[in-house]
C-alpha cells in the first residue's frame, strides 16, 4: 500500500517562505522609514539638548545673582583672577589650553560653585569639544562665557563705554537699567573655537569692527545660542541672518582656537546691541 504524501504540510510550509523579492520590499520600507524618521529624531535630540543647556545657563546666573546678594549687589568679574576691587572671577580658567581645559579643580574652586555646585552645569550637553591629556580624552571642563561689561570692565570692553563708546559697564546688578535686567545677558554657551577664557564680547569696537565677531556665539542648537539674563531667565536664541552653526573644530586631538569665526548679520547685529549692556544715556 503506497503512502500518500503530505501534500497539505509541504503547501503551508511553502506558502509560509518569504520571496527574495519580498524580503528586498520589506527592506526598502525599512529604509524609507527610517530616512524619515532619523531627522525627527534628530531634531528631538537637539531640542533636548537645547533645553538642558537653558537649564545649565539658569543655574549659572541664578549663582551669579546670589553672590550679589551676599556681596553688597557686586557683579561677579568676567575676566581672571580678582578685579582692581578684590570681587573674584565667576570662573576661572583658559579654556583653549591645556591644563585649564580639563582641570575640574578650577570650577570646584570658582565662587559660582559655592552655589552651583554640579560640574555638569558648566557644560554644554551639545559640547563636543574634548582634549588629549595625559595619554587620555577628556571634555573640556566649561561652555559657558560671561558677558564681559558685567563687572569691572577690561580688555576691549573700555573703548566701547562711555565717554567714547554708548555703553556703561554694571559693576553692581543694580546699575543694570536701560535696558532692563531682562534684556541684558550674563552667561551664553560659546563657540568652540573662540572659548577661551572666562570673558565674553562680541565685537572688538562697535565703531570699527561692527558686525565682525571677536567672540563668536555656539550653533549647537541648530543655528541658536543658549543665553542667560540678568533678570534670572534663560533662553534659546535663534539667529535670523547669522549663520554660525559651521565650525573649523576637528575631533581629532585638541580643538583649535580661532579668533573670530563668522560675521553677524544686521538684524542679528541689532539684536548684540540691544542685548549687551546698560545705555550710557
């Protein structure tokens, strides 16, 4: 008697095998989906970012304005060391050169961290910026810069204040009037390439270089910086007609500092003007 074959299993087995051109539509989906769904989670990523660096920047000056508080409503200096005044550095440190970039000690010792006390705060999460140190890579330690007419005022800031320049520098928070508190900046995350020291200004002289960058802003949030205001809010401001998301940092060994990168554009250079100090008048 002759078996009859199992014709049934033998179909569905058949009819449960995915075609090779199956197989090559299904991975097609695939892609499709995911080069539509990479840029989303692209840009979810970087608004994260955006706003864990509006948080850092908050902590930053909510610090700053409670040394005023303890210190007779005195700005912290922008630059290094002690001003002529004996009022510290928020921050010290040359952030362009080794050891300072990576030596965490410097911060721990600021009197920003008396009230911040968090290393992370310091940092940009969107900061790539890193150092080769003692045979290791470590990110530099500090993204944030401080608005260099805060404080007692020195390097370029002088030539811009008053008599000969429209500004007046704030060495106490409550010198800060016109504009008001709000609209004054304190900290802002800095380009990589021009972060070098605790201080930050935008233009060498306002008459001469107006427009051209000395210290250049960070695009890490797609073509926006982090900033800070004296009144004790943060925000992510976009640039209007300034591109400054390019950058001559490479990841290969230490980040190179560049003086100036990029030109602001008039809309955008309205906006530094009105955004960095106290009017002489």
């Amino acid at each position: 008697m002759e078996t009859e074959p199992l014709r049934g299993a033998s179909a569905r087995g058949s009819r449960g095998a995915f075609t090779l051109i199956e197989l090559l539509v299904v991975i097609a989906i695939i892609a499709i989906l995911a080069a539509l769904l990479l840029p989303a989670l692209g840009r979810a990523k970087r608004k994260a970012q955006g706003i864990s660096c509006m948080s850092n920047s908050k902590q930053l000056v909510t610090g700053f304005i409670m040394w005023a508080l303890d210190n007779e409503d005195r700005a912290l200096f922008s630059w290094s060391g002690t001003d002529p005044n004996g009022v510290p550095a928020w921050c010290d440190g040359a952030m362009a050169s080794l050891p300072d970039a990576v030596d965490e000690t410097i911060i721990e010792r600021s009197p920003t961290f008396q009230n911040v006390p968090s290393l992370k705060v310091f940092r940009c999460p969107s900061d790539r910026s890193a150092f080769t140190y003692a045979q290791q890579t470590r990110p530099r330690i500090r993204s944030y810069s401080m608005n260099g007419y805060l404080g007692y005022p020195g390097g370029t800031i002088p030539p811009n204040c008053t008599p000969r320049g429209p500004y007046k520098p704030a060495l106490k928070l409550s010198e800060i009037t016109r504009p008001s508190p709000a609209d004054i900046f304190v900290f802002l995350d800095e380009h990589e390439n021009t972060i070098n020291d605790s201080h930050f200004t935008a233009f060498g002289s306002l008459v001469s270089d107006p427009g051209d960058f000395l210290d250049t802003p960070s695009g890490r949030h797609g073509n926006a910086t982090g900033f800070a205001f004296a009144d004790g809010h943060s925000e992510i401001h976009k640039w209007v007609d300034s591109d400054i998301q390019k950058t001559t940092y490479t990841s290969a060994g230490s980040p190179t500092y560049v003086k100036g990168i990029g030109t602001s554009g008039p809309r955008d250079y309205m906006w530094w003007t009105n955004h960095t100090a106290a009017l002489a008048q």
